[in-house]
C-alpha cells in the first residue's frame, strides 16, 4: 500500500465491553483497514482504538465507529476521570506513509463536513487542522467541560462549530478532529491516593507550567486501583524521550515522599522512541537504532523493493518549478549535516553525550525538511479559501503561525547545534576541527536562514497576534545567534 493513514479515535466508553466489541466491528469491517490495537480503562471511562489504511478508507472506517458511538454512548450518564466533550471525543489523522500532514488536514474536513451533516454533531477542528488558533489545543476544545464548551458555544463567535449545528448534541455532545504528528501517551501510577498532588507533579512537569518540552500532563485518580496518576501525552518523543519524562515524575513525587507503583503506555508508539529509552536505561555508548535485530532486516527487505529517496531526489526537489520543498526545507537539511558532522566529531573524541544529543537534533531536523513544506502548503491552502468565507481572515493566521513556528525551531535547534560544535572543536585533532568549523559554519548558516523565514512570515499583518512566549522565542534565537557568529 503505497498510502496509509493512521486514526487513533478515542471514545467515552471504558466499562461496557459490548459497546467497544461493536466500535471495533465498524472499523474491522470496513475494507482496506487493518486494526492495530484497542484499549479500554474503567477509571477513565475511555476505550481508545487504533487503526491504519488508505485514507478514503480511514476516514469511512472513522465515520462508522463515530456513527455507533453516537448511537450506544450517552454522555448524560458517564462519569469518568478523563476530559471529554463528547461521546467520540477526540479523532485525530496521522500520516504514516507517502501521505502528508495536510493531506490528514483535508481527511480531518471531510470527516467533520461529514458528521456534521449527517448526525448532526458539532464538530471542532483542532491541531493542524484548526481554523482559529484557540482551537488549536485539545486541552482548550475541553476547557470546562461539557458545560465550558456549551457556554463558549453560546457566547462567544470563535466558538461556532467548524461543521455542524451550533449547539451540542443532546446525547453525544461534540467532536474533536483533527490531523498531528505521531504522540505517545504514557500514564506514570504513584502509590497514593491523595490526587491534589498527582495533579501537583503534573503542573510542574508539563511544558504549559514551565516544565518538559512537547509534554501535556494532567492529575487523576484510578478509584478502582486505589491508587492516582500522572497522565501525560509526549508531542514529540525526540526532543522529550519516556524515560526523560518518567525521570521527572519519579523526581517529583519523591520529593512528595510518594513511590511510582509502575508505569505504562497507552496504544502503540514508535520503535524509535522504545529503542531510545532502552538505550538510556542501559548507559549504551554509541547505540546505534540499526543494531536492533528487526530493524535492521526491515531496512534489507525494503531496500529490494523500494529505493529510499536519495539527496539528488532531494536536489531534484528543491530545483523544480514549484514552490516547495524551499528555503525553511534546505535550512533544516543543512542544519541536519552539520549535526551530522558533530555525530563525527563526538564519537571519534569519545563524547558519548554529545554524541546522542547531535543526533537527536539530527533527526529533529531531518523531520522538519518535510514539517516545513507541510505549513507551507497549509498556508497555500488557507490563502486559496474563498474571500467570502467568514473563518478565512483566521485560518491564514493560524497557517502563518505555523509556517513561522516551524523555522523558528530550526533556527533554535541549529544555534544548539552551533554551540555543541564549538565545545567539541575545543578538543578535537586539527583535521577533526576542519570538519566541525565546517559543520559550525552550517549551523550557523541554518539558523539565520530560519530567522529570515520567521521574520518575513511576523510581518505579515495577518500574523500580528503572536503570543508573548513566540515573540520571546523569536529575541532569544535571534541573541543566540548573534553571539555564535563571534564563535565561527
């Protein structure tokens, strides 16, 4: 299958095993989709399900389940420890192969256009697919509950429903979809049942309350295990590893005096992100993920049957007669050579820290080659909305932010880049310091071309509403680099 798409809906039902068996039948028996996996928890009172196929069929396999859910689930008579606006609460697209993030963003649509009309749900659009940035977290879609969203819904214009009545659903309530990148869902059980204080480690270590990167959290209690929990969703598992967050729950409940009873994660998630905290946990010098068994026969059957694209592909690419892949793309490859050239550089001087974290940034930035041509073409999208339609002024606005989000990560990432290479050049023989002078020139060169983007995309007068934190962002990376160019 040369198209395949990931859902991972996630349904208000945890304790009635008829009522999942039946969500489960409406995916299994739509064609051209495969059921990954299924869980159900009785203290959250939520049944997640993840499947995966062509995305025609995804986003029918989708409808059905949601058209059951709406049918069996009533939400004026679930009680549960987890956030939820409606009976299928939150169903997000993922691309997973020769599929992008706007083209999850177009099924998202479809899907919403959809149930709005034929079972009349209002339906939100949130994530990359959200037309107004209020929207854009799950966790502001659930901002007071049910009766949160009513209010909103009532009184204030940025809350009538992308599709759909606006108002909710008297049994079902309303629906949350969208299109995201790949999350981890990872619980962490503390031996203890006083849930203020799960909720406590949960503000700190959240990246809203000044804690880790790219990592939601919220405080529950598991009545039925006599026991609370840390709930948290990993955004990016690059940049905040489990292992990385599960170090920080443990941290902060020992200085409570509370002990982590165990820990686990919530449907699938990637090999990588597995691989990498094994090699953590285990102190391994110089892992590499291709030493894994499976892997590496992975790679030899598919390198028989499909060539992986190549850097004269990429070339290629880039000289063609269309805007995109362009100038953020070329800034992120170039800043991914450089972290590169640092991998070198760190494992011949047996800097084993260095050494993991340039790599990291390294598949950061080869992830946002694609990232940036993604927003891009999101805000292509956005500008090709008819003039007339009242929510287009607000989805350029949204597109703009991401389009200058996404820069502005790789000119943050390529001045860490930058910094790393100049302490490792430190110590190097004089023919490793050629390479890394040459990888710190690259940084450096990534970096400022990201600001270039980023300053272009903040003078746009529909991109004017930055938040405080973005702008914030903006001055530090821009220092940051001043003080490199010194360093080069």
């Amino acid at each position: 299958m040369d198209h395949i798409v990931e859902c991972v809906p996630n349904f208000s039902e945890g304790r009635n095993q008829g009522t999942v068996e039946s969500l489960i039948d409406a995916v299994t028996s739509t064609a051209g989709v495969t059921l990954l996996d299924h869980s159900m928890d009785t203290d959250h009172h939520r049944s997640v399900l993840t499947f995966c196929g062509a995305p025609d069929a995804i986003v029918e396999a989708a409808f059905r389940a949601i058209r059951i859910a709406t049918e069996l689930i009533d939400l004026r008579t679930h009680v549960g420890v987890h956030p939820r606006v409606g009976a299928t609460d939150v169903v997000p697209f993922i691309p997973i192969k020769g599929t992008t993030i706007q083209d999850c963003v177009q099924l998202a649509r479809r899907l919403g256009e959809r149930v709005g009309r034929e079972l009349e749900i209002p339906v939100f659009l949130y994530e990359r697919a959200a037309a107004h940035a209020d929207h854009v977290p799950l966790e502001a879609v659930r901002r007071g509950g049910l009766d949160g969203l009513a209010f909103r819904m009532e009184s204030d214009p940025y809350w009538i429903p992308n599709f759909g009545p606006p108002r909710l659903h008297q049994s079902a309530g309303a629906i949350v979809i969208g299109a995201r990148p790949p999350l981890i869902a990872y619980n962490v059980n503390l031996r203890s049942t006083d849930v203020d204080q799960a909720r406590s480690i949960a503000r700190t270590v959240r990246h809203s309350g000044g804690g880790l990167s790219h990592v939601k959290a919220i405080g529950v209690e598991l009545s039925s295990r006599g026991m609370v929990q840390v709930a948290m969703n990993l955004t990016d598992y690059l940049v905040t590893p489990i292992l990385t967050a599960f170090q920080a729950v443990t941290a902060e409940a020992a200085t409570r005096g509370i002990e982590v009873a165990g820990s686990e994660l919530i449907g699938l998630a990637p090999q990588a992100a597995l691989d990498q905290t094994a090699a953590a946990s285990l102190q391994l010098d110089r892992f590499d993920p291709s030493q894994i068994l499976e892997t590496r026969i992975a790679e030899a059957m598919r390198s028989t049957t499909e060539p992986e694209p190549t850097l004269s592909h990429f070339l290629s690419a880039v000289a063609e007669d269309k805007p995109t892949p362009a100038g953020g793309s070329v800034a992120a490859f170039v800043g991914a050579l450089a972290a590169s050239l640092g991998v070198m550089g760190a494992r011949l001087g047996r800097q084993a820290d260095s050494e993991q974290r340039l790599l990291e940034l390294s598949q950061q930035l080869h992830r946002l080659v694609q990232a940036d041509t993604d927003a891009y073409n999101g805000l292509m999208d956005a500008y090709r909305t008819p003039q007339q339609h009242p929510d287009r002024p607000q989805m350029i606005s949204v597109a703009l932010q991401r389009a200058t989000e996404v820069p502005l990560e790789i000119a943050e990432l390529a001045c860490e880049i930058a910094r790393l290479l100049h302490a490792l050049r430190e110590g190097a023989t004089r023919m490793v310091q050629s390479d890394l002078t040459v990888g710190l020139t690259l940084a450096i060169a990534a970096a400022h071309a990201g600001l270039v983007t980023v300053r272009t995309n903040t003078n746009s007068k529909l991109n004017q509403c930055l938040t405080n934190d973005f702008r914030i962002r903006i001055s530090k990376a821009t220092e940051s680099l001043e003080e490199l160019k010194v360093l080069c």
